[in-house]
C-alpha cells in the first residue's frame, strides 16, 4: 500500500481508501474548517474605544466635560491626558499579551494521519473533514468526533472531557472525541463530525458566552459609584447652602460644579493602569502571559488555589505521598508490594503505577 510517511501502523481492512481530494474539498466548503468556536475579535479601534466602558473614566471624563464648559482651559486637557494615557497603558499591554499567546498557538502545528485516495499522510487538524478516515497511535490526539473501526489495546485519555485522569478503553464501534488523546495502542477511526459539532467545541463555546468580570472589575465598578454618590450628596449640599446664605443661584451652581471636579481622582486610572502594567511585566519575566491586566490584582489577592484530587487541571498525573496500612500508618511493606507490581505491569500506562514507581526506585532483583 503506498504512503507518505512511515507511520503506516494499522493495516487498513478491504474496502477502505478514504475520501478523494474533491470529496475532501468539498465537505470542508459544506461544514468548515476543524476548529474549536472562538470569540469573535473586535477590531484594534473597538478594542481601544471598549476601555473607555470603565466607570471612573466614564466620570473623569464628565469632570473635564463640566471644567471645560465653566471656562477652565488646563484642567480639562490634563484630566483627558491622564485618562487617555491611562487607556493607552491597558490597551497596549492587552494587545501585546494577545499577540504573544497567538503566536504561541501558531508555533504548536497540529496534524492527522488520515486516508486520502487509499494514500497515508498527514494533514492539518483543520482540514479534517466528516467521513475521513484516521490513523490514530501513542500520543496523537484526536481530531474530531467520530467511531472506532479498528482497534488493538486501544486507551485513550479523555480526562480533558471527563475530569478522569485513568486512560479510557475503546474497542470498535466505541465512541471517541475531539479534545482527548491516544495513550496507548493502535486505531482506525472513522469522523462523524468537526469543528463546531463536536462537543468540545460545545464545551469551550459555554465557557466563552459571557466573561465574567473580576473582583477588581467589580471593585472599581463600586468605588465610582460610592465617588458618583458622596460628590452628588456634597454638590447638592453645598448648592443649597451658598443658596440660601448668598441668595446667588448661578454662582452657587458654579461652586459647586467647580467642587464636583476638584472632588474627582483624575489620577486614579493612571496609577492603576501603571501598576497593573508593572504586575504584568514581572510575570512576563517568569514565563506567564497575562491577557487580561485586571487578573493580576486577583491572582495576588489569591490565598488558595483549589484543583480536583488527581491534578487533572494542573499536571494531569497523580503524586504519591505516603503508603499507610489498614491502620493508616505508613508502612514500607506497602510501598515495596506496591512497588513491585507497578514496576513489572504490563498494561496500558497506568496514572498509578507511575506514581509509585516515582515515588523511590527499588532494587527488586
């Protein structure tokens, strides 16, 4: 059987050759391409203009609106300095973070072995479309949804799904899906569906309806309106006081606005934006790309990380701690039974097995 490549490791049963080149191109114009849902990006210029949503800019820029309009000529171009800097800090940083986690994407190529005209090759993960057919070995992820047609010791890690961490059996007819990978054995599997029918892409697309705001998000949202509040109370107060002692209604009004204005935190936002931005530098320095400048005040106020009991959502393998008896005390005859059964499996990968025989290495010849 001719191929492409070397990694020709399942005879293929009678009968199956794959799509054509033509049927291939024409599924990927009918459902797409082989890609997860992703939020739709805004524009550099939409990006920009969104930061200007954050309430205490919102009320900076009602300040410089006021100080403008009762005559002041300085005051309002440094207060629409410092807020437009500000914004400029934010969005800068954003941008340079996104563009450094979209070229760490673009670095990782993924690729399928499918059958193409009774040809094995390889071909982006992009391009997969319903009805190929794919080679699947140790260590290749699954391109898409789809059923088993062959298999031999087949598992498959579908803890990114599941939350389960202990490799997965598949024999033919078995399901499989996009998201999980092949841990040991070999198999053919025919595709069912890609893209954004398949259920991880169902998964990720809840995950990215609405985004959540941050506790600092939520902070900010607070303190401008306590700042909205104790300069509505003191304007209203003030007014009516000059009011009644002056009997000046217009000069009133003006103090008070002028006291409106004195009262706002032009600075506020900047120093914000330039110690977030500074949070975001030292974190860059240590290989963690922030996208988002207001995560950095929630990681450090971060007392507690909590993961599930496998470490699924961390370094997905399981750590032993201790070996105890029936008693609960630590036992060194539990280890090393423990030890030399892990050490002479000849299964599949266990998670636990490696996790024992990591623990110490023992002599046991």
């Amino acid at each position: 059987m001719p191929t492409t490549n070397n990694r020709s490791v399942v005879d293929l049963p009678k009968g199956i050759s794959g799509l054509s080149r033509r049927e291939a191109k024409q599924r990927l114009d009918i459902y797409g391409p082989n890609e997860i849902i992703q939020s739709k990006k805004r524009s550099l210029a939409a990006n920009f203009f969104l930061k200007f949503k954050n309430p205490l800019i919102i009320i900076l820029i009602i300040a410089a609106l006021i100080s403008g309009f009762l005559g002041n000529r300085i005051d309002p171009f440094i207060i629409i300095a410092m807020v437009v800097l500000s914004v400029i800090i934010d969005f800068v940083n954003t941008y340079k973070s996104q563009r450094a986690a979209e070229a760490l994407r673009d670095r990782v190529k993924i690729t399928a072995t499918v059958v193409r005209e009774g040809v094995i090759q390889e071909t982006p993960l992009s391009l997969v479309v319903p009805g190929d057919v794919a080679i699947l070995s140790p260590g290749d992820v699954i391109p898409a949804d789809g059923t088993v047609l062959q298999a031999k010791d087949f598992f498959v890690n579908e803890s990114s799904l599941t939350g389960e961490s202990f490799p997965a059996e598949k024999d033919v007819s078995s399901s499989i899906f996009m998201g999980s990978s092949v841990v040991t054995g070999t198999g053919l599997m025919t595709v069912l569906a890609t893209g954004r029918k398949t259920k991880f892409s169902s998964i990720a697309e809840t995950l990215m309806r609405k985004e959540e705001p941050t506790e600092f998000d939520r902070g900010i949202k607070d303190f401008s309106v306590l700042i909205m509040k104790v300069i509505l109370i003191l304007v209203i107060f003030v007014f009516f006081v000059n009011a009644f002692t002056k009997h000046e209604l217009l000069e009133s009004f003006l103090f008070a606005i002028a006291l409106a204005v004195g009262l706002t935190p032009e600075l506020l936002p900047m120093v914000i934006a330039i110690n977030l931005s500074r949070g975001s530098l030292v974190m860059s320095k240590r290989g963690v790309i922030v996208k988002k400048l207001s995560a950095i005040q929630s990681f450090g106020s971060m007392d507690i990380l909590c993961t599930d009991k496998t470490g699924t959502l961390t370094e997905d393998r399981i750590v032993l701690i201790k070996c105890v008896d029936g008693f609960g005390a630590e036992s060194e005859k539990v280890f090393l039974y423990s030890y030399v059964n892990s050490f002479h499996q000849s299964g599949f990968l266990n998670p636990l097995d490696s996790a024992v025989v990591d623990f110490r290495k023992l002599h046991t010849k």
